[in-house]
C-alpha cells in the first residue's frame, strides 16, 4: 500500500469514527471564529521549494476569503529544526501554522539525539497536504544513465550527492540508496535545496535526490539528466522516468510529503476549522492543476489521519536511520 492509499485509508476510517461518535449538536456548532488576528504559516525552508509553495497558496487563498493578514515565514537551518522548534514554543491559538514534514516530523526524531522539539507533544495535527516523489537527478557530466550504471560508477569512483539539510527526505533517500546498493556515497547537506541546485549545475555536486516539483522542470530543459522516481510507481508528471526500485532496487521509496500543524494546545473547534478551510483550498480547480504540475498530489485528511500516519513514518524511518548509520553533518 502506497504512502497516499495508506492516508486515503486512514482519512476515511476516522471521518468514519468521528462522525459515529460526534453529538448531534456537536454536528451542528457553529465554526470557530478564526483567524481572529494576522496568521504566520511558518516554511521550514528557503523559498521556492514544495513546503514554501504549498505555504503560498494557502496563505493567498486564505486571504482572499477570510478577512485577515496571512505570511509566509521561511526559517531555513538545522535540517527544519528551526522553524520547527520556533513554532513548537509558539501559542497554540491558531495564529502560527507550520507546513511540517517528513523531515521535520518523522526522520529528525531518529536522526538528532537532542531534538529541540517533540514532533508529537509540541503540535497539533491538522491536516496532510499533499506528496511526492524524490527525483535523483545528476550532473550532465556524470555519465551514468540508468541505476546500474550509477552503482558501477559508485564502486569505481567516490561520489557525492547533495541534500536541502541533515534529516530531509533528500538526504535519507541517498543514505537509503547507499544501504541498498551497497555503496557510500558522500552526503553534502546545503541549508536548502536553493543552494544546493547551483552547485549540482556547477559540478562541484554530482548529485541530489531531490523533491519532484523543484527537480523535473530542470530535467524538462536538459540542465539536469533524470536517473529515477524514489517512489515504488511511476509519477503521473513524469511517467516516462522510471522508479528505482524497477531498476535492480526493489523496496527503495522514499516520498516526501507535507502537512499543516499548529502548536499544541490548539483548541479543538480551531483546528476543526483550519482543517476545512485547509480542504476548501485544496480542491480548488485552479489548486489542483497547479500542484499537479508540480507531482504534488495533494490528499488532504482529518487531524487523526495524519496522526496515525506520522507515528507509521516515525517507526520507518527510525529503522532507515538506524540501518543506514546516517548522522546530521
């Protein structure tokens, strides 16, 4: 079962749950008055990847219909730390969000041993966003064109790859391709992938896992050569790229993927109301072809969806942490 049929799963069995035992005049309560004052979505990284896009989006539409101030904060470092740990002390009163993920909410658990923040105790859930794919792109020079190529190459030569931060999906995609392939290559964390794209395109990397929006429309224009999808199927914005896991890996996925929290303490009729304004966003036709374009599907869920879904990751990627011997650089 794929990361998005698990959520789309875990959504329909809860709302099934929550709808059993919810009063009838609980049905019926009127939403919660927010936001009632200006809302900081908080980005865990530089402008222009996926988290910051989905950040934006939110935070226009928000403000189009809602009445109120809404930014988009970027507090890039420390593999999301950050922003993670800002947003953890922050009040839990709806008017600071985060767009956690995979990293910030799942691998850093395992991967720093003096976590300034629970990703559990410190938040509260909201809804899932959207998903996908890594793609592992390469330097025009290097000459490999398919996994088994890079793995010869790997054996012979000491490569590198390069990564958005210690703990992102980036990094522990090349820590898992390392265990699975059987070779070391080098990790070079960047404090987000903005930087790390120049020196990918300079040849001072060779290469980078890196999230599908910000990856494929490089491929598309030839500055970067596509070696494979980190998912276990074939993305529908690039179906002709093939996974890695066809290509002599079977097993290999890694998806990223992102979500709206809030801090914890966050009362429950608001983030019953975030919640729908979050869906009411993201079904949007306009919403829905943009971040198709991008390889992002967008599946977004109930608090308790996306609870269960993080403890499920937190136990994956503890044991991808643990095999692999990844450390934060």
């Amino acid at each position: 079962m794929t990361l998005l049929h698990r959520l789309r799963y875990l959504t329909t069995c809860t709302s099934l749950a929550v709808a059993a035992l919810m009063p009838a005049q609980q049905a019926q309560a009127q939403p919660a008055a927010w936001p009632t004052k200006p809302v900081k979505i908080v980005v865990t990284f530089p402008p222009g990847g996926a988290p910051d896009t989905l950040a934006r989006i939110l935070a226009d539409k928000w403000g189009q219909n809602l009445s109120q101030t809404f930014t988009v904060d970027n507090k890039p470092g420390a593999g999301g730390n950050i922003g993670a740990e800002f947003v953890a002390k922050a009040v839990g009163d709806g008017s600071t969000l985060i767009i956690g993920t995979v990293g910030t909410h799942t691998i850093n658990p395992a991967l720093y041993p003096n976590l300034p923040y629970s990703p559990v105790k410190d938040f509260t859930p909201i809804s899932f966003l959207a998903s996908t794919p890594n793609l592992l792109v390469v330097n025009n020079a290097v000459p490999a064109k398919n996994v088994k190529e890079l793995i010869d190459l790997a054996k012979k030569q000491p490569l590198n790859f390069g990564s958005s931060g210690s703990g992102t999906s980036i990094h522990l995609s090349g820590e898992l391709f390392n265990t699975l392939a059987g070779v070391k290559m080098q990790h070079i964390p960047y404090k987000g992938r903005a930087q790390a794209i120049p020196d990918l395109l300079g040849g001072r990397i060779q290469m980078i896992f890196d999230n599908m929006p910000s990856a494929l429309p490089l491929v598309k224009s030839g500055e970067l050569r596509a070696i494979g999808v980190t998912s276990t199927a074939r993305s529908a914005a690039a179906p002709n790229i093939p996974t890695i896991a066809e290509q002599g890996l079977p097993g290999f996925d890694s998806t990223s993927w992102f979500a709206l929290l809030a801090p914890a303490g966050l009362p429950k009729d608001v983030q019953m109301r975030i919640n729908a304004e979050t869906a009411r966003v993201l079904a949007l036709p306009d919403v829905r072809e943009k971040l198709s374009t991008l390889g992002l599907d967008a599946s977004p869920g109930t608090p308790e969806a996306l609870s269960s879904l993080m403890q499920t990751e937190l136990l994956k990627w503890a044991k991808v942490v643990k095999e692999s011997g990844a450390k934060p650089d």
